[in-house]
C-alpha cells in the first residue's frame, strides 16, 4: 500500500513519511513513539563509561535513539540532576519492552554505584498543538 493513501485531509503526496500534523488516519493511527526521559547525576565517570558501553547492546536491539544526550542546558524553573538524557523508541511498549529487557536490567547493575538516576517511560503525543486548527 502506498503510504500518501492513509491520509485523507492531505493531497495526495507520496513525499510524506510520516503522519503530517493535523491529518485525520485514515485506516487507524500508528502507535505513537515512545520515550524514556531520564535524569542523571554521574558521581564516578571512570565507573560508568561501562554503563554506556553496555547500554548499546539494548538500546539497538529496541530501536532507542538519543534525542538528548546530556548537553548543554540551563535550569530555568524546578531543580534537575546534571545529565538530562531522551531516548526515542518506536512506540511505548517498545521504550518498556527495552527497560524490562535482561540486557537493560543488566547494565542497571552496572551503573548503579556509578550513577544516580531518575528515570521515566513516556508515550509520545502527536495530537493537535498551539496555534493549530
């Protein structure tokens, strides 16, 4: 099937790939993606540079993809731990597929007197946003 078909608020246009913003799903949504936000305070980086060596392994079998990867920031409202971090997955039951998997619960042990962390499994949203219709 042709993709450009799913959407009917649209012309017809085979260039898109995704489900383009205010389009009503024709045959049935896709599932939205699925994010972990995690916050992150390394308190010996020596120790952790396993974690993230062992985090791979999960998060390519899953399909996790960094949006944030503990860059530059400012707090601007609220308090946070110094590492921000998002990672993408392709739908929520994914992203808690990755987290509940043994090759993630085993790089928790790694990282765990390395790192303090607060973690969250969030599903994605894709509805209609500020200033839309």
């Amino acid at each position: 099937m042709v993709e450009w078909l799913h959407w009917i608020s649209l012309p017809l246009n085979p260039v898109y790939k995704s489900k383009p913003r205010g389009s009503v799903w024709k045959w049935g949504d896709p599932m939205a993606k699925g994010y972990w936000l995690a916050q992150v305070d390394v308190t010996n980086p020596d120790g952790y540079k396993a974690y993230v060596v062992a985090n791979q392994i999960p998060f390519r079998k899953y399909g996790g993809r960094f949006v944030v990867r503990a860059g530059h920031n400012e707090v601007v409202e609220g308090a946070f731990r110094s590492r921000l971090v998002v990672i993408e997955f392709p739908d929520y039951e994914t992203a808690l597929a990755c987290y509940r998997s043994p090759e993630y619960q085993h790089t928790i042990s790694l990282r765990k007197d390395h790192a303090t962390a607060d973690l969250a499994v969030v599903e994605g949203y894709d509805g209609p946003q500020p200033g839309e219709g």
